[in-house]
C-alpha cells in the first residue's frame, strides 16, 4: 500500500516552524481527502490544516505542543489505492513549502506550568521563546535582560539559542541588581479571590492580545485626537446603491470600505502616518497596507490586513475587506493575511459605540477609531441664513504615537479623513 507524507506547511515568507496545538485524528483513524487532520499555531493565527488524501493516519511523529520546521514530516497517511511506494506532498497556504533555515526542532509535553510563564517587564514573546525558555529553566529576569535581534529588539530563537551557548561555557554577564523601585514596578498586583469567584484561565490568543498591548503602551507615547464629522452624503449614497452592489457583488458595501478608502487618500497626503519606529530611525513604508480589527466569536480580536490598499477602488477594498472578516471569523486567515500592516482601522461604531481610544498596533505609529453614525440636529449655513436641520454625524478619533507624530500632524492629518468622508461624491457610480 502507497504511502503519503504529510509535512509542515509553511504559512508565511517569515515562518519557519509552527507548533501543533490539536490533533483531530490518531493513529489508525480512517480520514478523507479534505477532512481536518490538525491544527497549528504561530505567532500570528492558528491554522487547521486539512488532509491532501484519503486514507488512514498510520504514523503520527509529533506530539500537540511540538514545534516542528516548516517542510518536516509530521504525519503519514496509507493511501486506499496502490500507486508508488512513497509520495511527499507539500501542502501549502500561500507559497511553496521550503524548508527551514535552522533543522532544530524543540519537543516540549505541554504542561499547566508552560501557559504561567509571562514576562513582567511587559516585553512581548512568542510561544517558541516562551517554551524554549521554560525548557531550558531560563528565569523570567533573565529572558528580559537577553538582547533581542528581532525587529523592535523583539527576542528571536536564535537570541535564546545564544543565550543558552554563552551560559554553558560560563560567559554569561551577571546583570545588574534591579534597584528596590525597578522590582516594585515588575511585579503583578496581588489580586484579591473571593470564595464566589470564577477563575478562567486566558487562551493563547488572549495571551498574545495582552503581551502584544502592554508592549504597545511601554513602547509609543499615546496621544488621542477626536472629531466629529457630517458623513450625510456617505450615508445617503450607501443607502441608494448598497442592494444594487449586494446582488451584482453578492457581497455587502459596509461604511468601513468608505472609511478605509479616505483613509488611503489621506496617508497619500500625510506619508508622516504610514510609518515606524526603529530607535531613533524613521521608516516611510511605501505600501500601504490597511488592518482591520475584526471581533472573533470566541470574544477575542484579530486584525487581518489589506495589501496594497492603495492599489484597489472602493469595489476592490469591500471585496478584500469581506473576504478577511470572513477568512477570521472562520479560523481561515494565514499568517500572512495579519502581516505586514502599516496602519489599522477599528470601527467602534459596529457595537453603537460613540467613539474609543483604540491602542496602537506596533509597529505601526497610528491608528483610526469610527464611532457609531446617529442622526443629529446641526445648525446648516444656507444663502439665505442658518437653518436646523437632521444630519448624519460620527465621531472619529486618531490614536497616534507622539514621538514622531505632533499635534499638529496628527489634527490636520485627522480632519483630512474627515473632509475626505464629508466631501463624499453623492453621485458617484460602483
């Protein structure tokens, strides 16, 4: 009987191994052509990967818990037919498998004690760094005094790797005494439990929101902007041709398409936006490359990117747009579809929320909060004096970083989204 190598996909240009977080079949389970075999895990999303074949899963070479290189056999899969002795087949959700850089695989068995280990200092780390840590009994103070290589002094595998090398032939320098203040302010706060009170423990995707959060506001000086702007023609355009977009689309034209449209015509006029921070070092992004924060059903939130989103019409955004909410609300995003974004958008308005301070998502420098459209008396000037009359207004607000972003870049760059959207052509075709 053939059989059929399963290997570890790669998921992304910047992945190189993944961990396995679920197997839905074992050993001996019959499976068809398409069906879940497994769930994976990076950085960014977890990933289902389904079966290429049908057949029954005879060998399972890695645990839940293992991170495995991309381009690695981690199952094998004896085919119903007989056909040649052995196949690979690389599976793929964007690109080629190719195979990793550095063939060292770290096996852990998950334990409750893995999911504890979180930095104090609120520096983000991935799960590999956390579980590599764990492994080899680096100490939370240790881990943050490694000097990171990765992007933002992020600490990568080979930083652990080194840091590990270094300590077995003894050269590891002795870091220096934390004053009595710098270990008051890494401590947690001791956190009171009641005999009623319900403990749940956070997921690995809540997990990341919250490193990834309190990095964000150790790392920029936030400052938030906020306006109201009068969004009737927008309004009154969207509701005289969304069913005829609907049934020629099949897909719905949301107000977020508008806003992530102004929102690309005003980083054209203000590149000072569409930026990061490296140190004392600032890099213009060409690309502008829109996420959109998206609320998950299990409660939690992701934000899946926009590539190029200055290359695409307001038809070409709500497409990309309805095809990544859909893709996350499904647990179908690849790591690169929440890569790489250069500035991001979140639409407190969906929850009929007036407006938010949003925190920024780093690297970026900025982002966007919409609030919830209402109808409003306004005073309205005429050729003829003030009137009163209902409009439809929203709150906008800019969540900015104030090291590179001042006041007044970051006021006129907002009220240029509002005009954008103010001024929107009532009479314009889809």
């Amino acid at each position: 009987m053939s059989k059929f190598e399963v290997v570890m996909p790669k998921l992304g240009e910047s992945i190189t191994e993944a961990t396995i977080t679920k197997w839905f079949k074992k050993e001996g389970d019959s499976i068809e052509e398409d069906d879940a075999l497994l769930e994976i895990a990076t950085d960014k999303v977890d990933s289902e990967i389904p079966s290429p074949v049908a057949g029954k899963v005879t060998k399972i070479l890695y645990k839940e818990g293992d991170i495995v290189p991309v381009g690695k056999v981690i199952a094998v899969i004896s085919l119903n037919s007989e056909g040649t002795e052995k196949i690979t087949e690389e599976i793929t959700v964007k690109g080629p498998v190719q195979e990793a850089k550095s063939p060292q695989v770290v096996t852990v068995k998950p334990q409750s004690s893995d999911v504890l280990f979180e930095s104090r200092s609120g520096r983000f780390y991935s799960p590999l760094v956390k579980i590599m840590a764990k492994q080899e009994s680096i100490s939370v103070s240790e881990l943050d005094a490694i000097p990171g290589t990765g992007q933002n002094g992020r600490v990568r595998k080979e930083d652990i790797l080194h840091f590990i090398s270094d300590r077995k032939n003894n050269i590891v320098k002795n870091q220096p005494v934390p004053t009595a203040s710098e270990a008051q302010e890494k401590q947690k706060a001791t956190v009171s439990i009641g005999a009623g009170d319900e403990i749940i423990e956070m997921d690995r995707m809540r997990r990341l929101i919250a490193d990834h959060m309190v990095m964000s506001v150790k790392t920029s000086a936030h400052v938030t902007n906020v306006l109201e702007a009068d969004v009737t023609n927008l309004v009154l355009w969207r509701n005289r041709v969304k069913d005829e977009f609907q049934h020629r689309e099949k897909i719905p034209l949301t107000y977020t398409s508008a806003f992530l449209e102004a929102i690309v015509k005003a980083l054209k006029d203000y590149p000072q936006i569409n930026a990061s921070v490296d140190g004392y070092k600032i890099i213009l992004h060409k690309n502008i490359n829109l996420g959109v924060a998206v609320a998950l059903p299990t409660g939690n939130l992701i934000v899946p990117v926009i590539k190029n989103a200055d290359h695409l019409n307001l038809n070409g955004i709500a497409g990309e747009l309805f095809r990544l909410a859909e893709a996350a609300r499904n647990n179908k995003l690849s790591p690169d579809d929440v890569q790489g974004g250069t500035f991001t958008l979140t639409n407190f308005g969906t929850f009929r929320n007036s407006f938010g301070t949003p925190i920024i998502n780093q690297p970026q420098v900025a982002i966007l909060a919409t609030g919830n459209i209402e109808k409003k008396p306004a005073v309205i000037e005429t050729p003829t004096g003030d009137v009163i009359a209902i409009r439809h207004k929203m709150f906008i607000g800019l969540t900015y970083d104030h090291r590179i972003i001042d006041g007044a870049l970051g006021g006129t760059f907002l009220r240029k989204i509002a005009d954008y959207l103010e001024q929107f052509d009532m009479n314009r075709t889809i």
